[in-house]
C-alpha cells in the first residue's frame, strides 16, 4: 500500500469515528469547555506513528516540516513530553487550542468520548475529570448500564481499526512529540519519487 494510501484510509477511519463521537455527544450530554486545553497540556498523551502520518503529510504539505522538527527537538532536548502543536493561551491557565486540529491522532479525538472494556467485558466512561463534574452538575451521571445504549466509540476496537491499516506502524505507542517526528521520518522516507517538493497550499 502506498503512502498516500494509507494516509487517506487512516483518515477516512478517523472521519467514521468522528460521526460516532458526535452522536454520542448527542446523546450522552458530553461537551468540551470552550477552548479547553486541560488534557492537551499533558505530559502523557501518546500516539502511534501510523495514528499522526495524516498529521505528518499535511505538515509537510504546508511546508512546516523544518519549524516543527525544530520544536520537537527543542522540546525533546527540554525533557518536555507536551505536544509541540497544542498552543496553550497565555492569559488563561487550562484554556489553549491545537493549532493542527483536523489532522490530531486517535486518543485527541477518542478522550471523553469513548469507553473502555474492562476485565469483566463492562463499559467504563473514559471521559476526562473536567467533562465529568460538568455532567453530574448539570445531567447527573452516566450510569454504566446506560452506556451501550448509548453507542459510544470503544477505545480498544478504535485503536485496532487503524493499528491494522498497518501493523508495522500502529501498534507501539510513543510519547506525542516521538510519534510525530517518526511519522514525519516514515513520510520523507516513503514519499513517491514523483514529488519532486510539497505544496505549501492549506
């Protein structure tokens, strides 16, 4: 499969995903503050290299590949594991936004608006503390029982449908910033020799 390939079936799985998380959000009442950036600001958000090779060809199609390997390794060099694109507002603490938003990897869209199957088979709401306190203060809380009802994406199924597009680089998971500099590798690498550069087009 070639890389263009690949990128388009990550995102089109990422698109199916994204209808089903609007739809839960219907029904369940689950919203993201305004400009909330609580779990963007996070040292521990990871990501396969597979799950941000849409990420990484869009930014190499704008033509930002040398500014934002530079601020990776200034990061990495840092022992910053936040991720480089999240753009965290100055004069408000939690408040912040992503600056490649429609190219963000699986767990950015799935956080909040997914469950996880525990031991047992049962559906456990993934949703953030924030989104949490919100619902019980205004719609109480979702019960478990009242979870497949509702439709939810499931976390290990949505990790699976992408990691299959390509076993070699969707199943280890790494630190955001390391993910995104190996897709960026993977798409200098792969690229057609027919591209002879990048568009810098939006």
């Amino acid at each position: 499969m070639s890389i263009l390939d690949l990128e388009k079936k990550v995102l089109g799985t990422y698109r199916a995903l994204d209808r089903q998380i609007r739809n839960f959000q219907l029904r369940s009442g689950l919203r993201c503050g305004h400009h909330c950036g609580v779990c963007c600001d996070s040292s521990r958000v990871e990501a396969t290299t597979l799950e941000c090779l849409p990420l990484a060809y869009a930014i190499f199609h704008r033509g930002r590949e040398d500014v934002i390997s530079l601020s990776i390794e200034k990061n990495l060099g840092e022992d910053d594991y936040r991720c480089v694109l999240y753009l965290p507002d100055s004069e408000n603490s939690g408040l912040g936004r992503c600056s490649w938003y429609p190219f963000r990897p699986l767990i950015c869209r799935l956080f909040g608006y997914a469950v996880r199957k525990n031991k047992y088979g049962k559906l456990e709401l993934s949703a953030c503390r924030v989104m949490q306190d919100h619902l019980s203060e205004n719609h109480g809380p979702i019960l478990p029982d009242t979870l497949e009802h509702l439709k939810p994406p499931v976390y290990q199924s949505s990790f699976l449908r992408i990691a299959c597009l390509d076993p070699a680089t969707g199943f280890h998971l790494l630190p955001i910033n390391h993910a995104l500099k190996e897709a960026m590798e993977y798409v200098h690498w792969h690229r057609p020799k027919t591209w002879s550069g990048y568009s810098k087009a939006a």
